[in-house]
C-alpha cells in the first residue's frame, strides 16, 4: 500500500479517452475562460477607473471579481494543459497549492457576498445611515476580513487534508484537487478529524447564508413598502444581480456537495464540478452587466473610449 510519504504525484481525471474530445475539452474550456478573463478584467478596469462607481457596492463588486478571476485561474488551467499534451499528472506540491487557492477562494467569495448582502440591506433599509456605516474604512476592513476568513478556512484544510496518510494510491476522481477526493485516498478513520472541520466550515457557511436570507426578507418588506411602482424596481434592480449570483453559487454548491450517494459516479461528479467551479467565475460578470444600468453604462463608455483611442491614433500618424 503506497503512503502519503511515497506519493510525489496525483493523477486527475481526464474528461475524455480520445484525442478528439480532448482537444474539444480544451477548445471549449479555453473560450470559457477568456470570457471570464475578459468579463471580470472589464468590471474590475471599469470600476477603477470610474469616479462614479468608487461607491460601496462597486467596490465589493470588483473584490468579488478579483476571486472570481483567481477562482477559475486555479483550476481551468491546469486542466486544459493536461488535455492539450494528453497527461493526468499533477505534482503532490502542486496539488496542494490547488486545494489550497480553491478553498481560499471560493470561502473568501461566500463571505465577500454575504458582506454584499449587508450592504444591499443598509442602501434599502436604512439609506439615511447609509453612509455612516458603510464608510470607506468599514468597507476595506469588511472585504480584509472576508478574504481573511477565506485564507484561514483554506489553511486548516490544507494543512489537516494532506498530513492526512494516504493508502489508496494517488489518483483523483476530478480534474482538479478536491478535498472529498483526497480523503477518498486516506486510510480508514484517519479523516474524521478533517469531518470537525468541515462541520465547523458548514456551521460558518449557515451562518452566512442565514444572514442573507434575512437581509433579503428585510429587503423585499421594506421595498414592497414603497409607494410608487418605479421606486420599487429600482430597489430590485440594485439586488437582483446580487440575488442571482447568490443563487447560482449557493445551488451549483448544494448539488455537488449533497447529491445522494447512490447517483453519485466520476463523470457526474466531472460535470457537476465543472457547473460550481468553472461556470459561475464566468457567468457572474454576464450576471451583473446586464441588470445594472450604472455598469452597463460605464463599460459602454469605457469600450467606446478604446476604440476611439485606437482609432485616433492610427488618424493622427497619417496626417
């Protein structure tokens, strides 16, 4: 039986046999990232440079970016590059420092939207204290700490997943390094200290999305007390990016962390992975580009600018 001392490699799943659906694997998985390189590089551009958008949900918003670029640039990767040159290996340090960015970031993204609920809650339910609560430094020190929680909720694991001794070989069933899927190579009953902090992750993750799900009731009471019907969607359209983005990662994350047993298989497992770890990095800039009018705007402006600049410059040489 190897032991977690013998191991310097694990092997990933791959997501074909063939040379074909490789490449395919590798094509479509490309276009998926560029499209989130370039959402999130344009939100993250637009919001910084823009004086009208360096206000408290902007400025959540582009931290929420910024994880949703390092999120899928943890996994994507990797992943297309063991298509592209037919191989599964991925090295031991490497794999570690996989699980170790995966866990950082997603943690690090479902406190950030927490934090992004509460601010949705003050901006609706008590704008006149809007700005006293929601400072520049209460908004800086909110965003540390939701990055903070997410380093040290990654650092536990890591370093209580892979002390963990491993006596049931070295391959993965998932193309990237996944907690559930190391503890699959543990010895028997050597992981139930890692269960205390997955319960203790869980009871945190609760917590959270109690608290968004009562800042929205609070919401939805205090906005069906508006009296005119335009001031009411106004009021929705400042939460419903926020919502949907909750609602896909919290419902992609349900499916592969609950789905019963009995269903479960690696090609499901591979495709329900790919929905909560490479699709959501990607969707969310789509998500809040079009249900918000002030952004939508910026960006409008913002590409307008390049182009005109682009084009400028070409003019002005051949004059």
């Amino acid at each position: 039986m190897p032991n977690s001392s013998s191991i310097n490699q694990f092997l990933l799943l791959p997501f074909a046999d063939t040379r074909e659906l490789q490449l395919l694997h590798f094509w479509l998985f490309l276009g998926i990232y560029l499209a989130a390189l370039l959402g999130n590089g344009l939100i993250i551009t637009t919001i910084a440079c823009d004086q009208h958008l360096h206000t408290p949900m902007y400025f959540f918003l582009l931290n929420l970016s910024i994880l949703d670029l390092g999120f899928i640039s943890t996994t994507v990767p990797k992943s297309m590059a063991n298509s592209l040159c037919d191989i599964r290996v991925i090295s031991y340090t490497a794999c570690a420092s996989q699980l170790f960015f995966f866990y950082f970031l997603i943690s690090a993204e479902f406190s950030l939207l927490t934090v992004m609920a509460y601010d949705r809650y003050v901006a609706i339910c008590h704008p006149l204290h809007y700005g006293t609560l929601l400072g520049s430094r209460a908004c800086v020190h909110m965003a540390a700490a939701a990055w903070a929680s997410g380093f040290l909720h990654a650092v536990l694991h890591t370093a209580n997943t892979f002390s963990l001794p491993l006596c049931h070989g070295n391959a993965v069933d998932q193309f990237f390094c996944e907690i559930s899927q190391i503890l699959k190579l543990s010895c028997s009953h050597s992981y139930l200290r890692e269960f205390g902090i997955i319960g203790i992750g869980f009871t945190l993750a609760l917590g959270c999305f109690v608290f968004i799900v009562v800042s929205y009731v609070q919401i939805f009471r205090a906005v069906l007390r508006i009296p005119s019907q335009q001031g009411q969607h106004k009021a929705f359209s400042t939460c419903l990016p926020h919502l949907s983005v909750v609602s896909l990662v919290l419902s992609t994350s349900i499916i592969a962390y609950f789905k019963p047993p009995s269903i479960s298989s690696p090609s499901l497992d591979l495709v329900v992975a790919v929905f909560y770890a490479v699709v959501p990095p990607a969707v969310n800039p789509l998500i809040y580009s079009m249900r918000n009018q002030e952004l939508r705007k910026a960006l409008r402006e913002g590409v307008h600018w390049v182009f005109l600049s682009c084009f400028k410059g070409p003019m002005s040489l051949q004059k």
